[in-house]
C-alpha cells in the first residue's frame, strides 16, 4: 500500500499536507511583516505622546518653580552660550536627563553622532539641510528617549527642541520617530506645525532667521512640520485618513 494512500484514509494526502504548509508559509510572509510594522507604529506613536506630556510637565513645572515660562528664561539667558549652555542645562536639571554627546561630537553637516546615529528624512534619504536643532549634542532621558535644542528665542515661542522619541535605535527619520516641539511664552508645548499667536507671521522668521515650518510631506522630502499631525493622527494630506495607520 502506497504511503499517499495511507494518509488519505486519515483524512489527508501528503500532497495536500505539503500544499497547506506552502499555503500558510505566504501567508505568513505576507502578514507578519506588515504585523510588525504595525506594532512599530504603536509603539513609536505612544512614545510621541509620552515625551509630548513630559515636555508639558516639564514647562508646567518650570514655570511654578521660577515664575517665569521657560522661554523667557531661554529669552533671557540668550547670548554665547545660549540653548548650548544656560537654557539646556537648566532643562537637563529638571528632566532627570544625561549628557548624551557633546557638541564637539555631533557633526551637525552630516547629523552623525559617533556613527552610531544617522538622521534621514521623512522618506529615508539622507537630507541635505538642517534648519533646527543644529547647535547642541543630544541629552538622553531615563527611557533612552534624545533631545536637542534649537537656539534661544528672541522675539516669538521658542526654543525649539526635536526629539527622537525610541533614541539611537532606528529608523531615525523625521516625522517618524524624530519630531520637533516647541515651548511658548504662555507656558506650554506645541508641536512644529501649530499656529498660535506667539508665533512668526507667515513668510516672517523667529528674529534668529528661523521659520517655523508647517511642511509635513514625503514629496517634500523633510518633515519638519510633522508632529502637528502625528499629534492629532491625521493624515498631511488627506483628513480622512490617519497619520499613524495610513501615512507612514
């Protein structure tokens, strides 16, 4: 007797059997790929919204402590040192954060840290300009969340701080798990890409020669208006659709 014959009385031909296991082998390499991504998303996506809180309670904080918002303090201590010096220490002081890198050690033309850390744009190409965040190392908080410091303001909102929100680790891109936040003169946190009273007029700059971007597109290749979205997980472009699920 034929072994196909004796796996058909239990039911199954081992051609069947085989064809099955060929079945759920694509299956799953379809699926699982797309299943991780998703749940990279996630995880990315409540990191966003942690270090959006804490940068929050952070202002809250600060601004009960010295009476006066972080960004008139990083208003006032603006000058040589600047968000290099005065501005971002009092901010490490507060975080419970560490010194991550100095800036002798971030080569802010190519935004390699130590080649360890290569920031991309939102597309996953290598971006040719940097228009925030150039002048500082990173910190690192408790989570291994960094973050880095535009200079101080000296007319509007500022200081600038990016933040990659799951640190060294990858993808490392702009609007993705790289976002840029901003402090206010009344106290709060705003992504980049929000309009609010304090800010430059359209078209105008900080006083520093800063625009505060809106632009959060793949077309447009850098993403630094991107946290806006992320924050309210609608899609750049097409409000129907979400920023977490359908636009990354």
């Amino acid at each position: 007797m034929s072994r196909e014959i004796i796996f058909k009385k239990n039911g199954f031909t081992l051609s069947e059997v085989l064809i099955t296991i060929v079945i759920i082998g694509i299956i799953a390499a379809i699926t699982i790929p797309e299943l991780n991504q998703n749940i990279m998303k996630k995880d990315l996506e409540s990191r966003f919204l942690k270090a959006y809180s804490g940068l929050n309670q952070f202002s809250e904080k600060f601004f009960f402590n010295e009476g006066i918002s972080f960004t008139e303090y990083c208003s006032r201590t603006a000058g040589a040192s600047g968000a290099v010096g005065t501005c971002l220490n009092k901010f490490i002081s507060y975080y419970n954060t560490s010194g991550y890198a100095s800036k002798d050690t971030w080569n802010t033309q190519t935004e390699n840290l130590d080649n360890k850390y290569s920031l991309k744009n939102i597309s996953g190409t290598q971006p040719k300009v940097f228009g925030y965040c150039d002048n500082t190392g990173f910190v690192s908080d408790l989570s291994g969340t960094l973050y880095k410091f535009n200079d101080p303001p000296l007319l509007y909102n500022g200081p600038v701080v990016c933040v990659d929100v799951n640190g060294i680790k990858g993808p490392n891109r702009i609007g993705f798990d790289y976002f840029l936040f901003v402090f206010t003169k009344d106290n709060r946190v705003i992504p980049m890409g929000t309009d609010d009273k304090n800010n430059p007029p359209d078209g105008q700059t900080d006083g520093s020669g800063m625009e505060f971007s809106k632009e959060c597109s793949k077309t447009g290749n850098i993403g630094w208006g991107c946290a806006y979205f992320a924050l309210k997980n609608i899609h750049p472009q097409n409000k129907s659709k979400t920023y977490w699920g359908d636009f990354l």
